[in-house]
C-alpha cells in the first residue's frame, strides 16, 4: 500500500500532458527535493544560448551515430544536403518521459510533415538498444530515430549543475552513461546544409511547437 500510494504520489508531480504515458513511469518515487524539481519542470532556466555557427551542417556533417538498427550512419547523410528540407529534434534521452512525449508528437505529425516534403529526424542520447526500446513501445519509425550514445551531436547541456540530482533516476530507456541525461533537447530546421530554425528546450518538456515548426517549413522555397 505504501509503495503505491507514493506511486499515485509521484504521478501528481507531472505535468497533466505528460500522464497519458503513465504506464511508461518507472516504479519509483523521486527521492529528493531536486528529483522531484527534475519532474515538475522547476529547474531554473538554463543559460543564454550562444549563437549557433552558420555552418552546423557542415560541423557536424562528419559525425557519425547510428540508425536505431544499429547501423553507423553521418549526420550528413540523414537527409538531401543540396534541397532536403529537414527537422531535427535532440531528445535528451530515450529514458526521458518528455521525450516519449516529443516523440509521439512527431509520429503524429510525420503524415503531414511526409506529405510537404519534410523529413523528421528524432536523435536521442543513448544505444541503439535503448531508443528501439522506445521505438517498439511508443511505438515509433524506426527510420526517423537515431541514437547518439557518445553525444558527439552536443549543441546543449545542462552542465555540472544537474550531475547530482540526476546521480539516483532510473528508468530502462536511460541511457548506460548517466551523463547523458544532462543533454538538453531542441530543434532545427534545415534547407540542404542552411540552418533555418534553431531552438534550445529551455527546460524539461519545453518542445517547439511542432505547429509552428510546419509553418516555417512550409514556407521555405523549394527552389
């Protein structure tokens, strides 16, 4: 009874668009005050971004993840670097409830984004292993999802400042290497290798919203 009272607990903490994945919680409460900050979106805010080069593309056009299939693939191949239009959404990690959020929202949405001509591309930090976890369960395109298990696509961290609050969460997703979790998610629109739209979670669940995401790459020309 204990345990699942502090279950019910732990559910009250998340944000009410959040619960439709309640049976993906782990079953656990938070421990701690920072656990349950973590869970409610109360972290402060996290430091001004920098400016992005111009050229991402091409900085990150050699680094090399992998197809959730486990298959190496660079990050320039992902889609049509001369006229592809492209967006790119970082998941924190595959054992992230927001993202399992961020990532059914995109599967929803593909049919639409397919039919503009759009390519989705989900990347999360993690193995292969762990985002088919989240492939087979959600469930979600296996040939929209890549994984990321050395974050070599590291635009956004959180830092040291979250190492300790994050050192006691748990989930099957999580990636293996704890300092995973402290990727910060956000999302880019691309033309070939121009970076049109960029945009840093400014905090746990904090998506661009995929709506205006269309717009802007329905006005992109395609010529």
């Amino acid at each position: 009874m204990m345990r699942n009272r502090r279950y019910e607990l732990l559910i009250e903490t998340i944000p009410r668009r959040s619960r439709g994945f309640r049976n993906f919680l782990p079953p656990h409460t938070c421990e701690s005050p920072e656990e349950r900050r973590l869970w409610t979106g109360l972290l402060p805010p996290p430091p001004p971004l920098p400016p992005l080069p111009g050229d991402i593309a091409d900085v990150l056009g050699e680094v090399s993840i992998f197809t959730a299939a486990g298959e190496p693939v660079k990050f320039k191949d992902l889609w049509d670097q001369e006229k592809g239009v492209a967006v790119v959404a970082l998941m924190r990690h595959f054992g992230c409830i927001c993202c399992w959020e961020l990532a059914s929202a995109l599967r929803d949405s593909k049919e639409r984004f397919d039919s503009a001509g759009v390519k989705l591309i989900a990347v999360g930090v993690g193995t292969p292993n762990k985002a088919q976890i989240l492939a087979e369960r959600l469930p979600f395109p296996l040939d929209s999802l890549y994984a990321d298990p050395d974050r070599k696509v590291k635009l956004f961290s959180r830092g040291e400042s979250l190492k300790k609050a994050y050192k006691n969460y748990t989930i099957k997703a999580t990636p293996d290497d704890k300092s995973g979790v402290l990727q910060q998610g956000g999302m880019f629109v691309f033309k070939g290798k121009q970076l049109l739209y960029a945009r840093r979670d400014e905090g746990t669940g904090d998506h661009a919203p995929l709506d205006d995401i269309f717009d802007i790459c329905c006005k992109v020309p395609r010529v």
